[in-house]
C-alpha cells in the first residue's frame, strides 16, 4: 500500500523518519511544494519522497499531520477521499506565540507548553475531523506522543505503546501493521468516539503517555 504524508512540521516529519528507518517508502509534502522538502528527503534517503499535497493524498493511507487550525481549510480542499485511509494525527491545540497575552494567560493551564486547548463545542476531534474527510476512513493515530520520540521506536529493551481507534475494522488493521513494521507496540482503543478522546491531547487520559512493552 503507498503512503502519503500531508504536513512535513515536527510530526510531518518524524513519521517519515520512522518510515525511513525501517525502510518503508512514503510521500510526503506541504504547503511549500516539494523543492523545500529537499534537504529532509536527502536526510531520510530513498524510501521518502517529497511530492506535492495532491500527491500525497492520492496515497492509499495517507497521514494528516497539520495542525488543528489548518486542518479544515487543508483537508477539505483535496478531491474526493473514496474510502481510502486517513490518519488522523491532529491534536485539538493552538500554538502561542512565545510575546502575546495568551502565553502568559493565568487561567490557561497550558500556557507553560506554550499552547491552548481549542473548544469544540463539546465533541471530540476525530468526530469534527472525519467532516473534514468525507469518504475517508479515518483512523485515529499518531498524536499522544511526543513527535520527537517517534523516531525511536525501540528503547529500554522494549517497543514504545502506539494507540490507535476507528470506526472501520479493514482499515485499522491496515494502519495497525504499518505501526507494527514501523517498530511500535500498537494497542487498539476501540472506535473513534471512545478512543480518539482517551488519546487525543491536551486533556486526554491517554495522551502523552509513554508506555514501553517489554
């Protein structure tokens, strides 16, 4: 199966390190096109190519790695998804900026981490997401853990705990095996309204839980 990847940020961009490094070719691409992507394909070799977000979305299983605020606009602007597969990466969070008020908002709990909860309106983000992706089936993954840990899947001896949820059985084996060749340890949370909150940050009981199996 091939394997786009929309975004080449910090999560962009250490999934396909992980993809890399276990040889697993991928697209991936941004808003930029492919020439700024240059100097990351050249790090990761062979296997990752960049491409352009069409491109990528084309993939079979393609992973959306953008932040919540670019997710709508993004998502929705790419032709009809016709039941391929789409990993939902997305965390429900805006991004301060380090010199405005909010980065120093006392009645923020998460102004130290430099980022705000976004308000749903009581939903969860996988069920505003999967609006954005009509004829997609989407797969919750990717977005409990620190992205800077993804390239390092093995460590203590053991295989770092990748959660993913779903609502269609066919495609979370299919995303399942690319954790499972990619060095993770996945655990199935059941669909997406019960396990896209439980791993979903910021608030999420799950989320940025770093278990080891060993």
């Amino acid at each position: 199966m091939s394997i786009g990847i929309i975004g080449s940020g910090a999560l962009g961009s250490n999934i396909a390190r992980a993809l890399a490094k276990k040889g697993i070719s991928a697209t991936i691409s941004n808003s930029r096109g492919p020439a700024s992507l240059a100097a990351l394909v050249e790090e990761l070799g062979p296997t990752i190519t960049a491409g352009t977000v069409e491109e990528a979305a084309r993939a079979d299983i393609v992973f959306a790695a953008v932040r919540w605020s670019d997710a709508e606009a993004v998502m929705r602007s790419l032709p009809a998804w016709n039941g391929r597969i789409v990993v939902d990466g997305t965390n429900p969070v805006e991004f301060l900026d380090p010199n405005s008020p909010d980065a120093n908002d006392p009645s923020n709990p998460l102004a130290a981490y430099g980022i705000k909860a976004v308000d749903l309106g009581g939903k969860h983000s996988s069920e505003l997401f999967s609006q954005f992706v009509p004829g997609a089936r989407v797969v919750k993954a990717f977005n409990h853990l620190d992205v800077n840990v993804l390239p390092e899947p093995e460590v203590a001896g053991g295989k770092r705990v990748l959660f993913y949820s779903g609502d269609d059985a066919a495609a979370k084996a299919d995303v399942r095996q690319i954790i499972e060749d990619a060095g993770f340890y996945p655990v199935d949370l059941g669909s997406l309204d019960v396990g896209g909150p439980l791993a979903s940050l910021p608030f999420g009981s799950l989320a940025a839980q770093n278990f080891i199996k060993i």
